[in-house]
C-alpha cells in the first residue's frame, strides 16, 4: 500500500534545535517510523513553511502527488496559524475546506485522513492568543470532516511533545506521533485492502 503524507516541517522532519534549521534523521522522523513498523510504502511530502494549499499551483501539487497514492494524510494549518490575528482556527477549516473540495474531485472520500495537528504551545515562536487558536483547531476539523465524509484524527490526543520553539515535534514527539497515526490510519488501509 502507498501512502502520501502532505504536511509542512513536521511531517517534513524539521529539527530547530540544529543551528541551520536540519532535518532530523530518517530513523526519528514519524513518516519513517510508520514505514518501518507497516511495511508501507510512505511517501513523505512534507515541506517547510508549507501553508493549506489555496493557489491553483498548491493545489495542483497536491492532486499531482497523490494520483499515485492508495492513501492520503493532510496534516496543515499550523502555519496558517502563524500569519496571526485575526486569522483564526475557522479561516484554516475554510482554507482545508477548499483544499479538501479539490483532493476529493480525484479521489474518494474512504482514501484521505484529515489529521488535526498538536496543538501549539507557548514557546519562542508562539504567544496565548496563537495557543488558543490552535486548540480550537481540532474541533473544526472534525465538523470539516465529517462534512466531507473523510476520516479524521486529533493528533493532539497523542502525547506529542513540543520543543521550545512551541511548533516541532522532539523526537520523541516524532516517537509518538508515529504510534498515533498508525492507529488512526488501519481502519483505512483494512478497508483499502479488503476492498
């Protein structure tokens, strides 16, 4: 089975503690992880900075890399996040709503995980007005997913630790985001291959 898995620097492996901003290796990131312990083939189309797609370009993107893929993880908004008030955790579902609209014109509904990311943390990059944004995040993802009839998984019920800079997973956070989204992803992948 084929997996893409479209994200931005956490699912790309994003290490801030490294002083030019690396990549942790393979072995700690969750896309490999998840590889190692299904047999998966798991493409990891995580990119720094990246935002919901909403540019016909993005989008395009998007549908390009996952004509090949079985399955589909969208884990954004985060970044959307960042740009700040007033932007707020219903401007994201709106933006994830259209990119949804997209994906789901290639593809069946039964094939895509919509993932709520962590929930963000004070931290060097972060302040309680971002905070409390990013916790109301989950709860529009779900109505959004249950719209769309895809999958959804809070990732922010999964113990994932943060680092200082309030947004990247420590490896330990890659540890148990792995576990995480192994378990949200079976029901699809039993489907997918029963049928």
């Amino acid at each position: 089975m084929t997996l893409l898995c479209y994200g931005d620097s956490n699912t790309y492996g994003f290490d801030p503690r490294s002083y030019f901003g690396g990549r942790y290796p393979a072995e700690v990131r969750w896309t490999h992880r998840l590889a190692q312990a299904t047999g998966w083939t798991v493409h990891n189309a995580g990119e720094n900075g990246r935002e919901i797609p909403r540019r016909a370009w993005e989008l395009q993107d998007l549908l390009r890399r996952a004509a090949d893929a079985d399955l589909v993880t969208l884990m954004l908004g985060g970044n959307d996040l960042l740009q700040g008030p007033p932007f707020a955790a219903e401007d994201a579902a709106a933006r994830m709503d259209a990119c949804l609209t997209a994906l789901l014109t290639q593809r069946a509904p039964s094939t895509v995980l919509l993932v709520s990311p962590p929930p963000l943390c004070l931290g060097a990059w972060t302040n309680a007005a971002l905070c409390r944004q990013a916790a109301r995040l989950a709860p529009c993802y779900r109505a959004l997913a249950a719209k769309r009839e895809v999958a959804f998984a809070d990732a922010g019920a999964w113990g994932v630790e943060l680092l200082f800079d309030g947004v990247h997973f420590s490896p330990e956070g890659h540890r148990a985001f792995a576990v995480g989204i192994q378990e949200a992803l079976e029901p699809l992948a039993a489907h997918f291959l029963g049928g």
